[in-house]
C-alpha cells in the first residue's frame, strides 16, 4: 500500500491533496498544528497526526511517533502568506517568521523523514512553490517574504536531488488557487489544482528529479 504523507492537510490544497490521494487508494498521513479542529481531514479516511513544522520539538515528536513507517510520498504542503506590502512595508520579523514555516519547514521535516522515504518504494518529496518564487518569471514587486521563501524551496529540491540520489525531489506550483491564501477571485478551485499537484507528485521519475514543475506538469524556469 502507497503512503502519501502531506504537511498543513487541514484545509485548502492541503485538504485537497489528502482527498486525492484517498481516492487513488493510498493510505493517506496529514498533519495539521491541532489535530482536534481538522474535522474535514479526518473525514477523508486520513490519519491525523499533530505537527508545527516551525518547531524543531513538534518535528522530532513527530518523527518519533512515525518511527520506522515507510512514506512513500512526502508532499510538503505547509506555508503562510502574512505579507503582500511593497519594500518600504515589509515587516521584518514576519519576513523571519515566514521562512521559518516556508523553509526551515519543509528542511526540517525531510530531513527528519529521510529513513521512511528510503523505507518507502516512490521515495518522492514534493514540497509546494509558486511561480512567485521563479526568478525568471518575477515581473512584480512586493510580497518580498513569500517571494523569497518560494525561491528558497526551490533550491532546496534542487540541491536536495543533486546531494541524494536515491530519493526524488520536485518544487511544485499549484497555480493560483481559490483558498484563504490565494482569495476568491483565483482560477483553480483546490480540487483542480491538487489534482495536477498530486499527478506530478505521484508519477515522477528519478530523470525529474531536480525539477520545477505546474500544477498541469509544464516545466517552469527557475
């Protein structure tokens, strides 16, 4: 049976991902910071299980509690967007504060899950991007924390997959989604981008290994 594990699972594409991969017949791990108030993940079949990825003590109970359990698809999913201002706007300690959950993160929680990918059989982690965070596709200005944490996940997956190379590692954009953090007026409903997020994911190669991809698997410039 293929596990799909996916961090930040108690809503928008989060939940979504957990739906999908439920339905493909995985048995499905989604986290959430307060595992009583995830009403609808658990509705999904998923197994619940609490964690702060922000919090080096939460990452290593976490682990702890997974022990020695095969995950065969990490899906990196949890972020925050607190700050669209301009420069001259920026708050620097919520900058910190969102790489903290955006980066050190998903750092943090696949370097703690590195023994249950090997243990698993797609060995794959998939960690949610933008195309906010491709250098080459920034014609804009602001949200400067955002902006940035995309750009740092992308090189992690990068240099993830050129430093280990019996896992998988891809950045993912989901596109723009209609959830708290992309707002009603998006194109995507969650349901239409995990679809594409979780295809990608689920059926990526080792030559893929290394890439940044859409939400529909069109490669993207970093």
């Amino acid at each position: 049976m293929t596990t799909t594990l996916v961090t930040g699972a108690n809503r928008g594409i989060g939940l979504a991902l957990a739906k999908q991969a439920a339905a493909a017949g995985h048995t499905v791990i989604g986290t959430a910071r307060e595992p009583g108030t995830a009403v609808d993940l658990r509705e999904t079949g998923a197994r619940v299980l609490r964690l702060d990825a922000a919090d080096p003590v939460s990452v290593d109970a976490f682990a702890t509690e997974l022990a020695d359990e095969p995950v065969d698809i990490l899906i990196n999913n949890g972020a925050i967007f607190p700050d669209r201002a301009g420069l001259e706007g920026t708050d620097l300690d919520q900058f910190e504060a969102t790489l903290r959950v955006n980066v050190r993160g998903p750092l943090a929680v696949t370097r703690a899950l590195l023994p249950n990918l090997r243990a698993g059989e797609r060995k794959t982690v998939a960690t949610i991007s933008s195309s906010m965070g491709s250098i080459a596709g920034t014609k804009s200005g602001g949200s400067y924390a955002y902006r940035v944490s995309k750009a740092s996940v992308n090189m992690l997956m990068r240099a993830m997959a050129a430093e280990i190379d019996d896992l998988v590692f891809l950045a993912i954009d989901p596109g723009w989604v209609r959830t708290d953090m992309g707002g009603g007026d998006a194109a995507l409903s969650p349901d239409e981008s995990a679809a594409g997020v979780f295809a990608v994911a689920s059926t990526a190669t080792h030559e893929e290994s290394g890439l940044f991809y859409r939400h529909d698997g069109e490669r993207m410039d970093w």
